[in-house]
C-alpha cells in the first residue's frame, strides 16, 4: 500500500484526529516541490512538473501553507501561470496541478490514467496529500467524472465543472442527431458534412455558420433551426456573435428563446457546431471510423423528450412560418439513416461509459446555458448513479450562466470548498445547496454567486454500454 493509501485508510477510521494532524502547518512543512515555477505563478508557492511516459507535460502548484488538498486536472499545464484560479487555490492553502491534453486529444482513457500518473508523481515529490480531488473544466471535467469512476482507489473525491456527462458516445450521438436535423430539412443540397469531416475543420465550421446565418433570416429557416435545437437538446440562450453574453431569454417568449437556440448553434467563440467539427474529425480519425449512429431513432419521441420551453418554442416557429411540423418529422422519418463503425464505438467505449459505479463522493457543476455540455447530460450522469445505487455520494449543480464553462474563480472555488467540506466532515451539508454554494462563492469574490436550482431535461440518448 503506498503512503497515500496510508493516510487516506487512517483519515476514514480515524477521521478528526488524522484530518487535524494532516492539515497542520508543520505536518506538511517537510512536503514541498523545490523546482522553479513560470513566471507569473502566485506568490509563496513552489512547482514541481515534468513528462508522464507518454510524453504528456505535468505541473504541479504548491503554497507554502499547504492545506494538504490536490487538485489534479487535465489541462492545468497548459494555463497560464497566472490564471486567476490558481491564484485564488493556492492563497486558500491547495496544491493545484495536472496535465494537458496535447497528447492523449480525445484517447480519454489515456487521459485518465495520465490523472492518476500525475498524482503519483505528485506524490513521489511534494508528499501524500490528505486529500486528492480530480476536477476541471470542458474535457477535463469529463476525464474527472472518468476518473472517479476508474481511480477510486487513487483519488478521493472528484468535481467536474462542465464535463460531458452523457458519456463520449451518447453526446456523440446527441451531436449527430442535431446536424442530421439540420442537413436533412434545410441543406440536404448542400456540401455540409455531418460525419466524414474533411480536414480542414475551420473551413467546414464556416460552411456550416454560414448556411445557418442564411436559414436563420428567414421564418422557415428559424423553425428547422428551432427543431434541430430541441432534438439536440440545446439551450435556447446564447453567445453572440463577437462571444458576448446575451440576456437571457423569458421562457414565454419563443422568438427570443429561437434566437438563443441559434446562438448556441452558430454564436461565439466556441459554437456547438464548430464542435461538431473539430471534434468529431479528431474522433473519427483516432477511431478509424464513424463512432455514431441514428439508426432507428424516432426524432419526433425525440422532440418530446425536449424541455416545455424548447417544445413551445417549436411549435410557435412553425406556426408563424407556415410550416406543418408532422410533414418534417416524418421527412426526418424517411431520411437515410447514419449507421455507426463498430470498431470505432468500441474506441469510444473503451474512453469511459458512465456506469454508476462511484465508490467516492463526486460534486457535478455545469452552466444551465452550455452549448457544449448540455445540461440533459447531466440529467444522463444523476440517472445511472441512482440506478447504481450510488445517490448518496453524488450532487450535481447548475451556475446561471450563457455559454461553455462560464464559471467565475468563486464559483470554483465555491465548490472546492464544498468538497473539502464533504471529505473532511464525512456527509454533504448544506453547501452544495444553491443558497449554500452562493455563500462559498460570494465568500471567495465580490460579487454573488449564481448557481440555481434547476432540473433539466431527460438526456434523450443515453448511452450506458451494451
């Protein structure tokens, strides 16, 4: 057993006596990393980093005053030094570090065990922390969620901000659905790939934002764009176009709520479908094939399946347009469907499927407003928890926010420090409330938090492994 596994057996049969003894000053007072840290790091911390066996970079953060918390994330080495939540970590007493993605990409079970692989050379360093927490953001919130599920044994615990939780091939799968919609009602003569995506992505995602520019100026462009949205299950607020946020829209107004259904297809820096791009052209290439499919797939159940708002939404557009919304179900009905290759399902299997099986306390956070992770999601994620019987060491959060990961460092601070809550007291307490995580966040920062109850919709393909 390593010296961590040490310290986390004592830390559960003897909790208040090892966490008070870990977490003095002069326990960790021997633990340090001694190399040099990038300019622009935060003051009274030293760094450790270095290369995994794979050739993935490492870096590891650690304050003086180290609370005897890690944090280890999938794309830490690849931030600047001075980013604003390192410096907020590292001032409340955490070691923040982690790896990137330039070499595992979208091979997430490489990228997992990479986690794990940085943690223990964390440990063979700086000392084994009293606690280590897997989190990060986009990908790395992903790879998290994977490695509580893959490396209970390794980390304690693990909060996910804005992962993909439905798992890499059911969002795969949702992601198809929306661009088929697209492609098969509005630009079925037109050269836009939906798998098969040529190399040159930024060419392709400016075919796509284009055409969707040109469908969004008329009524009948903005019902298909309405429905592609709903059946992908995107929110119906978004970025525009220069990536600014957008006032969210009243759920009783379906012109507004259209036109967010559209930004987050078509706005911003990151839109969905620059995503459906990049991404699915890395995918496939590392797969050797096509990994999705909509054989099968009723796409009017799949209508249903979407929130009232996205469903009043739709109706209303093909009011207006003149549009009969059955005729285009059932043309979506008739429309070739995409078979998937099996080799390449398998690939994506082999990345992480959710199963349930958490054997740690995990903390899910994901904007109510991310185009990218959307929030059915998560919904995918709570369900084969509870199925699992595994409730009782998972919450799950929503921050009121528009676009991908669009959390302020108080907001993530905020659920850090519910975690560490959670580790050192044993049980969930009010702080990951709403009104409990607002008290974290407005305790780290100025202004108030923004996290919210909310409830999202049925994932409406999920995908839990055959």
């Amino acid at each position: 057993m390593s010296s961590s596994k040490v310290c986390r057996a004592v830390a559960v049969g003897t909790a208040a006596v090892a966490v008070a003894a870990l977490a003095s000053p002069a326990a960790a007072a021997g633990a340090r990393a001694t190399g040099p840290c990038p300019a622009g790091s935060p003051a009274r911390v030293s760094c450790t980093e270095g290369v995994l066996a794979d050739g993935t970079p490492y870096r590891f953060v650690v304050p003086d005053r180290w609370n005897g918390v890690v944090l280890v994330d999938l794309d830490f080495a690849s931030r600047a030094a001075d980013e604003p939540l390192t410096g907020e970590l590292t001032g409340r007493g955490y070691a923040v570090g982690g790896t990137t993605r330039t070499v595992t990409g979208w091979d997430i079970a490489a990228a997992i065990d990479n986690q794990a692989a940085a943690l223990e050379r964390f440990e063979d360093t700086v000392g084994a922390p009293r606690w280590a927490v897997a989190s990060g953001r986009s990908m790395g919130g992903f790879v998290s969620a994977g490695v509580a599920q893959v490396h209970p044994g390794a980390f304690d615990a693990a909060v996910p901000f804005c992962g993909g939780l439905g798992g890499a091939v059911g969002q795969w799968n949702q992601k198809l659905d929306t661009v088929f919609t697209l492609k098969s009602l509005l630009f079925a003569d037109r050269s836009l790939p939906v798998t098969g995506v040529p190399a040159d992505t930024g060419q392709a995602t400016r075919d796509w934002v284009a055409a969707l520019a040109e469908a969004q100026g008329t009524p009948r462009g903005r019902a298909r764009i309405a429905l592609a949205a709903a059946v992908g299950q995107l929110p119906g607020w978004g970025l525009d176009a220069d990536g600014g946020a957008t006032p969210k829209p009243r759920p009783g107004d379906p012109v507004a709520v259209q036109e967010g259904m559209y930004l987050a297809l078509a706005g911003g820096a990151q839109p969905y479908i620059g995503q459906a791009m990049s991404s699915r052209r890395a995918i496939e290439a590392l797969a050797g094939g096509n990994p999705s499919w909509n054989t099968g797939v009723d796409y009017a159940r799949q209508l249903a399946a979407a929130g009232p708002e996205a469903h009043r939404t739709v109706r209303t557009m093909y009011a207006r347009a003149g549009l009969d919304l059955g005729d285009d179900l059932r043309t979506l009905a008739r429309a070739p469907r995409i078979a998937a290759d099996a080799e390449a399902v398998r690939y994506l299997e082999k990345g992480i499927v959710f199963d349930g099986d958490l054997r740690i306390p995990v903390l899910t956070v994901n904007p109510v407003g991310d185009q990218i992770s959307t929030v059915a999601q998560q919904q995918s994620y709570g369900l084969v928890v509870r199925r699992a019987g595994n409730a009782a060491l998972l919450r799950q959060s929503y921050v009121d926010t528009v676009g991908h990961c669009t959390f302020t460092p108080g907001e993530q601070v905020a659920a850090i420090t519910a975690m560490t809550k959670r580790l050192d007291t044993g049980h969930w307490s009010g702080t990951t409330s709403p009104a409990g995580l607002n008290r974290l966040t407005a305790s780290a920062q100025d202004e108030p938090g923004r996290y919210v109850h909310h409830r999202p919709p049925v994932f409406n393909r999920p995908y839990f492994g055959d």
